[in-house]
C-alpha cells in the first residue's frame, strides 16, 4: 500500500534508471510501520563508517546530521516521534544489526555505554577492534555471527581472545542464542564481567 505524501527535490534519487526515495527519507517513511529499535539499526547501518578491509565505499551513507534534518522537514509525519527517539540511540560505530541489539540490551538493563569498534592497543603491535569495548574496565565484548564458525575464523578467535587475556582484559563472547528474548542471556553475562572488573550500578 502506497501513501501520499511531501516531497524535497534531494528526497528522490535515481538508482539504476529507477528514482526512488533517499536513504534519510525511506528511513523516516519507514518509522510508520518499524519500531523504535527497528529504526534504531537501520540509522546505525546509514552512520556506519566503512571499513577500507570490507567494502569499497569510503563515506556512510548519510550523517546524523542529515537524519536530523529529515526529521526537522517533516514534522509532524506519522512516525516523526519513534523516528526521533531512535535517532537519539543511534550511533556511529556499530558493524551490525546484532551489535546494535546487544548494545541497547546493555543499556536499557542499566550496564554504561560501550565504546564501539574502536582499535584498542593490547600491546607493542597488537591492536585489536572489539565490537563493544568498556576500556576503563578492561572488558570487551564481542558478537559472534555465524561467520565465526569457519574453521579459519575459529583460529582467528582463539588468538583475538589470547592477545585480550595477555592485555589483562576480558573478552566476553556473545552468540546468537545470547540473544534471544531481547538479550535476556546476554546482560547478566557482560554484567557479571564488568563487575568483576570494578564497576558498581549508580
């Protein structure tokens, strides 16, 4: 079902000889439907800063600034209030819709914000990039996909969580069934880490 609505000359934008709507104004035409943390992921994904290793694009495909913009046009549009309160939990960092989850599961349980993807000097020449990093506590947080059950990826894990432990911080492993029920599993295990390295709730 299509709907009726106002539309900018920079709003439509032509994809293979196809014009259709910009990444900023699908994301707020989407807020009709998607909800707070649904939006939530897609506004990380739009922020994400690409990787030279993964990808050949060099800039994301839009900024907070252009989301907020989009926001200010169209005010009062169905969804305008989810689409805000999602913009004010997006951030810049996360490679993936899973990372993303794990992080508001972290915060809505009350546990401080993470670093995101930041490279993280363990020792002379061993810099590693975990997902979710807490580095007053020395805690990292890493979301393992299924890309992470290759047998290579497997070594690769192995000497990332050794590089960690040689550092003196720990490296907290989450998986898929972690994640079930909103992260139920998820939290008390980085919970239980970061307390154990110090922090204390407020």
């Amino acid at each position: 079902m299509g709907h009726v609505g106002q539309f900018f000359d920079d709003e439509i934008v032509c994809v293979a000889g196809v014009l259709v709507t910009s990444r900023p104004r699908t994301w707020l035409d989407n807020a009709r439907k998607m909800s707070i943390e649904e939006l939530t992921v897609v506004a990380d994904h739009l922020l994400r800063v690409p990787r030279a290793v993964f990808e050949t694009r060099a800039e994301p495909h839009c900024t907070m600034e252009e989301l907020a913009e989009m926001l200010d046009r169209h005010k009062g549009t169905p969804g305008i209030r989810k689409a805000r309160l999602a913009l004010e939990q997006a951030r810049v960092g996360a490679d993936s819709a899973p990372e993303t989850r794990l992080r508001l599961a972290l915060e809505f349980a009350g546990l401080p914000e993470p670093q995101l993807n930041v490279l993280t000097e363990l020792g002379a020449g061993v810099v590693r990039q975990p997902d979710l990093g807490y580095p007053r506590h020395r805690v990292a947080v890493e979301y393992d996909g299924e890309v992470h059950s290759s047998p290579e990826q497997v070594v690769r894990d192995i000497a990332r969580e050794e590089d960690f432990l040689r550092a003196g911080w720990l490296l907290v492993r989450i998986s898929k069934r972690h994640m079930e029920d909103a992260g139920r599993a998820a939290v008390p295990k980085v919970r239980r880490a970061l307390l154990s390295r110090g922090w204390s709730p407020d």
